[in-house]
RNA sequence: GCCCUGAUGGUGUAGUGGCCUAUCAUGAAGCCCUGUCGAGGCUUCGACCCGGGUUCAAAUCCCGGUCGGGGCGCCA
C-alpha cells in the first residue's frame, strides 16, 4: 500500500486509511473522517462491519444501531459491495479476534466506531469481476472491466511498482546529466521503415503516428541537447498476436552525444541496476502483495534479484556459435529468434547484451566501422540488444553520424534519401558521433513482477483485437 | 499472415450423444445468528457464444461465423 504519512486530508478525509493503522495508538479516541471503498458488509442485526478500503490501506469500521440515526444505519448495511462511503467517527483499538490455542497473538490493530456515515457512490451488483474473490478471472474479462481489477490489490500494486520504475529509471538518468523531451508522435514519414505505421490524416495531409522517436531525439542531439531521453508512447500496425507485443507501448529512449555503442550499454546496465536496487530497498512490499497473490494461484515468488555489473556481452558472432553448439540451426546472417535465444538464455539467463550485429540486419542509422567485420567476413554493425533470458528489452547502438553513409545506406535498404531530408539536413553542418537505445517498459515490468504477458502490467492494453476500453 | 486450441450462470469451473428442467465454488437476493474478522447456518436466483446441419435424441458430433487462449513470424 502507498505510504500516505504526509497526505494532507481532503474535503472528504481527514485522515487516509492508512494513517490510522500505522498511529492508531496515537489517535484512540479522536474523531476521524475517512472515505473509501466498502469492501465487505457484513451483519444484519443491531451491528455492522464495513471493511473500508482507500488507497492507502484497510479498516474496518464498526456500526452500532444505538450510535445514529436510524436511516444512516440501515443504508449503510445495506450498502453494496464497493459501494463509496465516508464515515466519521472514533478511533478505538480492535478487539483481538479469537485465535486458536497455541497461536501468537497479533499485533493491535484499530477501527471505527461510527457515529455518522454517507454513502457518497452505491456500486450496482453483481459486480462484473470480484475485488477480493476467491475465483481466477481470465486476462480478457479483467481488461473489460480494468477499472475494478485495479482495485485488486496485486494488480495496483503492480502499477505501484511500474510507476517506481520509470521514476527510478528517470532519477537515475538525470544523475549522469540526461534531460527529458518530448518528439512529435504525429509524423510525416517513417522513422524507420520496415514495420508498418498507422496512417491518419493531419488536418488535409496524409500523416502517421510515429513508431519510435528514434530519429527525433538524435536531432535533438544533434542540436545541441547533449543527453537527451524521453518515455513515450510508439505505435505499430503489426498484427502480432505474443504475450510480449502491444500496438502501442511505451518506450524508453536515450541518446547521447559523444558516445557509442558501449558507452549507452554502460548507461543500461548501470540504469537497470539502479532501478532493481532501489526496488529492492524501497518497494519490497510491493513484491510481497503480488508474491501473495502468486502463492494463492500456485505460482512461484518472484525475488528482486539485483543484477551483477558488468552485464555479459555476447557478440552476434559467439551467439551464433551457441546457438549452433546447442543444436540451434541457424548461418552467419540470420535472425537470432526466440527458439535460438532459449539455447542462448539456458548459459545467460539475466540480463545480457548482444552488441555487433551484422549491418545487413539493421536499421540506416545503425553506425559502422568498414574494418570491423565478422566470422564470415560480413560487415559488422555496432548496434545492440539486450535480453533477459529469451525476451528482448532493448535495441540500441551508435549512430551514423556521416551523412554521405547515411544516405548511402538508405539507398541500400531500398529507401529514398529525399524522404528523409528533414532527419539528414541536421547531419550537414557539424555532427557528434552519438548512440542510445530504446527500452520497452512493460518488457521490464514483467521481469519484476513475474507477469506472463504485458497486458498485465499495461492499464489499457491495445493490441490487434481491442482498442477499448 | 501461419499452426494448434478453446467458448457452460455476473465470475471461475464439472460435464465427450439419452443418466443434464446441467456440477461445484464464488456472487446476488432474503432470513437466522453474531464484536464479526477468510465469520457461520438456511432458502432462493442465475448459464450450455451465434447461425446452419447430422440424429429418434446434441452442452456433447459436423460446417460456417464471432470472440478468446497458446506457439511462430516481426519487434521494444
């Protein structure tokens, strides 16, 4: 639950949930106003408990008939489940629930005992999924209905912990001089070619809705920005059906002048590392509730494991030899797909870098060095991956910062240099040699969660057969 | 786009031609009891994806559609 000890109280609170239970003992007898979900109701005599959920933690509040009036009481236990409410009254410790012989007693806990309610939102029942039900639902009938799955505790914990991770990840960046922008997502051409856009009108011009800002934020170094990153959306019109693709997804993208492809691997590893540190420092309760979860579906904990620095570097040329050695079929020149990052991931199984791919294989502005070439004699690049275990995270690597190559190397992959004048005008008058990467977030997110398909740690997924809610 | 697979109450499931006016759990409505606390007890409600076909008989078999799941390709 979210650490509230500083929240201010509102219109509607005078204290969050979860201020009261970690200084109830300091509050015993004071008047309180809290608001929050009901999450049981519970008794239909003389009493009632209502189990009141916030953000911020659970308690109960208790009724007694005597204590208001009498339309106040019965609205009150008649209230629905998830059903909004506001009550004020005193604050009393719990009395111990009965526990069996033998069993430690438990810590004190606190309540309400409540002198006025008001019932500020009546939920509609049956609820279309349980918040606290024993049952599993199926991933899509919880995407229909995301605004009551995220009241689950593990899956808000999970946006907990994907909220941490972008602002870990942007601390960490801004601490080696990095600054945040923000590229265009309405474009004219392709940033990259090879994937498909979507197309939509801008006003009376044909346009699409960007794939990576990959060649804005090398503009942006170009001019002059120095280090730049942004998280932001990217949109692709592939019709890929995996747990590991969405058509829109963000993206979390770096660029730096002056370096290259090691230098941003250095930036990686030392950002990821970062991001687990202080996960495991700071959010470890976090990973319990979704642990609890896991060990209620007969899952295994996940651990927030922090990577060793150096990650491994494995270049095209050893992975391929792998890949070969582990009885993977697969030539100099080829993909490394994901049956052939399963041989790969059974020697690496964390994080680990595929740098030095064949240029054949990548993108124009992918940088390369004409001495460098591989075991077959093909040209190097000195473009990058990482994967953790057989997923891809990342592809980065050193740009071309060499006009005359770049628009070489669009000839080469069957693109038109005049398209791209707008990307290759910001070379003609004094580049820096420059690399990044792009980093998908939901990717790492499932790492740490243990999440099985990225519509999981994505609130609202779009992918090839859901645009809504 | 390719291969495989599935669709039963609000939710999750059992059910492979007649034993099914369909199982169990959860839920909802109500009652009883209760300072409860995974509350408990009782009663009731609620479903075979859509269309066509085979058959004396279809939740069950066949065809088409829609939607889902798994894998692949492509990528982050």
């Amino acid at each position: 639950m979210r650490d509230s000890s500083e929240w201010h109280p509102t219109a509607f609170r005078t204290h969050t949930i979860g201020q009261i239970v970690s200084n109830g003992a300091e509050l015993i007898g004071e008047q309180v106003s809290v608001a929050g979900y009901a999450e049981t109701v519970r008794g239909r005599g003389a009493i009632a408990f209502i189990m009141l959920r916030d953000g911020t933690g659970h308690i109960q509040a208790f009724l007694k008939k005597d204590n208001m009036d009498d339309d106040t009481f019965i609205a009150v236990q008649s209230a629905s489940r998830e059903s909004t409410l506001q009550v004020t009254g005193n604050v009393a410790q719990k009395r111990p629930p009965k526990v069996a012989e033998g069993e430690p007693t438990p810590p004190p806990e606190y309540e309400i005992n409540v002198t006025g309610a008001n019932i500020l939102s009546s939920a509609e029942t049956p609820l279309p999924v349980g918040i606290i039900d024993d049952v599993n639902v199926g991933l899509d009938i919880r995407l229909d209905n995301r605004h009551l799955d995220v009241r689950r505790t593990h899956v808000n914990a999970m946006f907990q912990l994907r909220s941490r991770v972008l602002q870990y990840g942007r601390d960490y960046l801004i601490s080696e001089g990095f600054q945040e922008i923000n590229s265009p997502k309405i474009i004219a051409s392709a940033s990259e070619g090879g994937t498909n856009l979507f197309p939509m009108m801008y006003f009376d011009t044909p346009a699409f809705l960007s794939q990576s800002p990959q060649l804005y934020k090398q503009l942006a170094v170009l001019g002059g920005l120095e280090r730049v990153f942004e998280i932001g959306p990217a949109f692709r019109a592939e019709k890929h059906d995996t747990y590991r693709h969405l058509n829109e997804f963000i993206s979390f993208d770096i660029e730096g002048a002056w370096m290259n492809d090691e230098d941003v691997m250095g930036v990686q590893e030392r950002m990821i590392h970062h991001i687990w540190s202080e996960i495991a420092d700071n959010d470890q309760h976090l990973i319990d509730v979704v642990n609890e979860y896991r060990v209620s579906q007969g899952q295994e904990p996940v651990t927030v494991e922090v990577p060793e620095l150096p990650f491994p570097r494995i270049p095209y040329c050893d992975a391929i030899e792998i890949v070969q050695k582990g009885g993977g079929e697969i030539e100099w020149g080829e993909d490394i797909e994901s049956h052939h990052c399963d041989i790969i991931a059974a020697q690496y199984p964390g994080f680990h870098f595929l740098p030095r791919w064949p240029m054949s294989m990548k993108p124009f502005y992918i940088f390369h060095d004409e001495d460098e070439t591989g075991s077959t004699g093909g040209q190097l690049s000195r473009g990058f991956d990482l994967n953790y275990g057989r997923d891809e995270m990342t592809s980065g690597g050193q740009r071309e910062h060499r006009v005359d190559v770049l628009e070489q190397n669009l000839r080469n992959m069957g693109l038109e240099p005049a398209d791209f004048t707008f990307y290759t005008d910001g070379f003609r008058y004094g580049a820096p040699p420059h690399a990044g990467w792009g980093l998908g977030v939901a990717r790492l997110l499932m790492i740490l969660t243990g999440a099985g398909n990225v519509r999981e740690v994505v609130l609202f997924p779009r992918d090839r057969n859901r645009v809504t809610p």
